[in-house]
C-alpha cells in the first residue's frame, strides 16, 4: 500500500440506547476490530454516544420529559472523561477517530449533536456541532456555530466534514471545500437510498472521497431501563422493528461506491482510498480554484465564537472583553 493509500472504516452498528457506559464499551470494542483489520480512520454514526433521541418522531410535544432528562444524565462533556477514554482507544489501536456523540456544557441543560475528531495519538483534534437540528429534533438539540467549521490536518490527509442533513446546506459545504477537505465524513441517521446518491453528488461536487456512516438500530433493542420504553413503540407499525435501516456508504471523489449501501444489519465497511488520485482528479474541476468565480460569488463565514457570557471584570477603561465560556477559546 502506497503511503498515499489509506485505509478507512464506516461503523454502522447501535449504541446501547441511552447507556453512555455501555455505547462507550461497544464504540471501544468496534474501534479495536476496524483497527485489526488495518483501518486508519474509523468513522462511527451521528450521535453513537449515548443515542438519537427516537421519541422526537413518536411522542407529542411536552410529553417528552423523562428521555430527555435520562439523555441529558447520559450525555458527554467535552472535554471530559469519554473523551480520554476515547482518546485513549484512537492511541491504542492507532487510528484517527472520528465519533458522534450527544454533548453537553457541563453545567449546561441543553444538549447538542456534535462530531469529535481524534488523532491516533489520541489527542482530541476538535469538535463539531450541527447548525440546525432539524424539524422535531429542535425540541431535543440546541444550534451550533461556525466557529467549528473545520477540516482537521492528520496523518491520513485533511479529515472534515457535516452532520446529516447539514450535508445538504451548500454553503455550509462550500466553508468545508474552502479548506482543502480530503476525506469527507457525513455521519448521520440515514434510512434511504435517497442519501447515497446525496453522497455521491458530495464525492464529485467536492472532489473528496466520503464517508456516509449511520447506525442501524432496532425498536426491540432499547433497553427495559429506558423511561416509558413502551410509547417508542409506536413507531413500529408503520416500520417494523427497524428503528433506523442504516444504508453506510464509502465514496471515491468520481462518485463510484466503494463500499456499501449496507442495510438493516449492523457491520463494518471498509475501502482502500487513493489521496493522490483524489487530488489529481480536481485538475478537471476545483469547486474553490479555477471553476470557482469569486469575482461574482462570495461566501462570508462567520466563525467567531458565541459564548453565552462575557465578562468585563478586572479591566480599566475601555476593556477588550474576555471569553470565558468553558468551550470558546480566551482571545
């Protein structure tokens, strides 16, 4: 294998539904097994710690109580505890991590879907929290910013990507083109052949291989412990048991599939992805170099951080204020 040649991994499987410890042990024993069989980069689904919150689609409204507080008790603060312990398993099996989780400030009481990076040293790269939660996922999720728009630099090339359908906001995409992306991550909750073709489009529009990774979970799963674990039944008639059907896919920036669709079961893809390949490829379209026209578009990203407080303590005349939220830099 050329030292251009990376070897990547798209986890499609089930947390233990809102069991932070226990999702930890299996993200644990997953992240080991792709690593075993060579992979570099190991990509879990959109919110794999501790879980999507399914009642969103099956309960009213106000009703919603009891899982939200059990998901708020289960969530990951960042930096904290399940970071290390993720850290530490992206050391050990050498590989760069990249994982969905549920986060929370820690003393905060809302809760955000957002990715982590980890590098194979098992330092924590950064973070992203999607924009927009979308439709009843807004009654679970609060909204990130743009100051976590990033593409990570690593040992397998420029690592970056969206959240679920964040993937389909084209200047959200664009912010993430301008920064050289190598391999784009989509984790997400997808249940459709529709998202495949979405990721097709993003592999050639990009010009970036892609990981679409989302879990495939059954309703039968969620744990007797789970409040009310009974109403999440409602979505089974129309359904089956199958809460979310999965359809991982692994694609090269000409939009061939590599790996997948996988479907209603849970597994590992795995692809061999040419970097040098990718790159040469935008000699025949560059989405941000010669057939981009910033003469006539233009995209301004605001990406300063947004802390929920500012404090002026301790400065004479006029202060330059200083950010203390506990997740934004000082300046």
């Amino acid at each position: 294998m050329s030292e251009s040649t990376v070897k990547v991994a798209a986890v499609q499987a089930a947390p233990v539904f809102l069991d932070l410890a226990a999702s930890l042990h299996k993200a644990v024993a997953l992240i080991e097994k792709a690593a075993a069989e060579g992979a570099r980069l190991v990509v879990f689904p959109e919110a794999f710690l501790p879980a999507w919150p399914a009642w969103v689609d099956e309960v009213l409204p106000g009703e919603d109580e009891a899982w939200h507080v059990r998901l708020l008790e289960q969530s990951v603060v960042v930096p904290g505890p399940v970071t290390e312990r993720l850290g530490a398993a992206a050391r050990d099996a050498g590989v760069q991590l990249v994982m969905g989780v549920d986060e929370r400030e820690e003393h905060g009481g809302t809760v955000y879907n957002a990715i982590l990076y980890f590098d194979a040293d098992g330092r924590l790269l950064g973070k992203h929290r999607k924009l927009v939660p979308t439709h009843a996922e807004r009654l679970t999720w609060g909204m990130g910013d743009g100051s976590d728009l990033r593409v990570h630099q690593t040992a397998v090339g420029r690592v970056g990507g969206l959240i679920c359908w964040e993937n389909y906001m084209p200047l959200a995409r664009f912010a993430m083109y301008a920064q050289g992306v190598d391999i784009w991550v989509a984790p997400t909750l997808a249940t459709h052949d529709f998202w495949v073709a979405s990721m097709r489009h993003i592999a050639r529009e990009g010009v970036c291989h892609v990981i679409g990774v989302a879990p495939a979970a059954r309703f039968s799963e969620v744990p007797d412990s789970v409040p009310d674990r009974e109403r999440l039944w409602r979505g089974v008639e129309p359904h089956g048991d199958w809460m979310l059907d999965g359809y991982s896919v692994i694609v090269d920036p000409a939009g061939t599939v590599l790996a997948g669709p996988l479907v209603r079961e849970e597994g590992i893809l795995y692809a061999e992805l040419d970097l040098d390949a990718a790159r040469a490829r935008r000699r025949l379209f560059d989405p941000v170099g010669h057939y981009n026209r910033p003469d006539v578009f233009r995209l301004v990203v605001d990406d300063r951080p947004k802390p929920h407080l500012i404090s002026l303590a301790g400065y004479a005349g006029t202060p330059t204020p200083t950010v203390t939220s506990p997740t934004s830099p000082a300046p």
